[in-house]
C-alpha cells in the first residue's frame, strides 16, 4: 500500500477512497490526458516522467502496440516499486529517478509530461534537458498543466501558468503545436474544503495569510474566477521537437 494515497498529488486508482468526489474527479481527469496522449504517441521508445505510481504508463504501452518499449520515471522510489510490482509488462518498466536531470542515451520517440512542470524549481532547465538529452531530434513531447491558478491553493506547486506562458515555454524553444486537449473541472468551494474529502487535506491552511503576504497570487485567483468562474482548467499540447537538437550546430 502507497502512504500517501490521500495527497493531492498522489494518485493510486486501487486505493482510493469509496464515494471520494475529488480523487475520482481527479483519477478521471488524468486518464482522459493519457489517452489523448496515447492517440498521439509516435512508435519506438516512449518515456512517461514523473509517472508516479505507474498506471498512465501502463495505458500508453496498452494502447499504442506501434511502442517498442515504454519507460516510467519517477523521484519517488516507494512509487517506483509500486509501479514496477503493479503495472510492469513485456516492453514496460519503471525507474527511479530524477526528472529534472534524467538522460537516456538512446532517447525516445515521444517523451509524455503530464502535470510535472508546475512542481519544478526550474522549468526551463527541465525542457532543455528533455531536448538535449532525452528527445530524438523531430520526437514528440506531450505536456500538459493547469492553466489557471493554483500555487495558491496546492502547497505543491511552484508555479502558476495561463495557457500563453505555458505555450511559450515550448514555442521558445522552436516547437510546433501539433494538437491540443484542453480540460475543464467545475467545482464547488464547500466541496473542495470537505473535511470529509481525504485529498482536500493537503490544501493550504489559512488562504487570507497566504493573500495578505501573496498579493500577486490573490489578484490571479480573482481575475481567474471573474474570467470562468469556479473552475479549474488543465491544458494539454502536443509538440514536435525540433529536427536538429537543442544546443546542436548544423555541419554545412
């Protein structure tokens, strides 16, 4: 059993609680981004990082057989085994490792980053390693983020993205958008802050502190929920990466 299967940023379908609202809601939404990233997978090697407990990476292998072989990396080593015990299969296995400075000698075809990129210290860093030393020049790279705020609420996240900072992170870098998948979740303050909900118990305590000494952070909640109201909204994007390598000169 996972110890953390209540946190917000733990999901394990085979221990959530019966009737829980908000990890359903949650798990349903995860799913939906993996499939779309499973209809968009290049054949060859696939790399899901920051796969957490394994369960994404298993449905990407289940549903693209043009995947030679599939690889999960996650920091965390308890989900490592989780995962490797659980959802490991012919052409499927699971890494412990850091996703931030992960390399592969032989890189993958599609590289998938599913609600990664918010957690980091250094996105940037993190895009430049995937294209110098994971990504096959021309590869796909499937990412996704919330795109409206969250820092404020999810002690675990360190950043806050609207759809344009997110898309410019990647077109910086010479991408081009292939496809997009964008997500909506309503949902309703009480629920959210449900004593009764387990993963609501990892949201920040005392919110009006946090605004006080925050104030950027406040003034994004209330231009988000002027814009769309209660809701929160996740986008996903598909990218080709450039056909010559990041930090690669071209030989004339």
């Amino acid at each position: 059993m996972m110890t953390d299967k209540s946190s917000l940023e733990r999901i394990v379908p085979d221990e959530l609680y019966a009737g829980e609202v908000t990890g359903d809601a949650t798990l349903a939404l995860h799913v939906e981004r993996y499939e779309f990233a499973a209809r968009n997978a290049m054949p060859g090697r696939l790399l899901d990082i920051a796969c957490g407990v394994g369960y994404g990476t298993r449905l990407l292998k289940d549903r693209c057989p043009a995947v030679s072989e599939a690889v999960g990396v996650d920091l965390s080593e308890e989900a490592i085994g989780y995962a490797s015990r659980r959802y490991a299969t012919d052409g499927l296995r699971f890494v412990a490792n850091d996703a931030t400075t992960f390399r592969d000698a032989e890189k993958f075809d599609t590289v998938v980053s599913l609600e990664t990129i918010e957690h980091l210290a250094t996105p940037d860093a993190f895009l430049d390693n995937l294209l110098k030393h994971v990504l096959r020049p021309g590869g796909i790279l499937i990412c996704s983020a919330p795109t409206t705020p969250s820092v404020d609420a999810n002690v675990y996240h360190l950043h806050d993205f609207s759809e344009r900072t997110f898309r410019r992170l990647f077109s910086h870098r010479g991408m081009k958008e292939i496809a997009s998948f964008r997500q909506v979740q309503p949902f309703r303050p009480t629920q959210v802050l449900d004593p009764s909900e387990a993963r609501s118990r990892d949201i920040r305590q005392n919110l009006p502190t946090y605004y006080a000494t925050h104030p950027v952070s406040l003034m994004r909640r209330i231009f988000a929920t002027l814009r769309y109201g209660f809701q929160n909204r996740y986008l996903t994007i598909v990218w080709s990466a450039p056909d010559v390598a990041v930090g690669v000169r071209v030989k004339h």
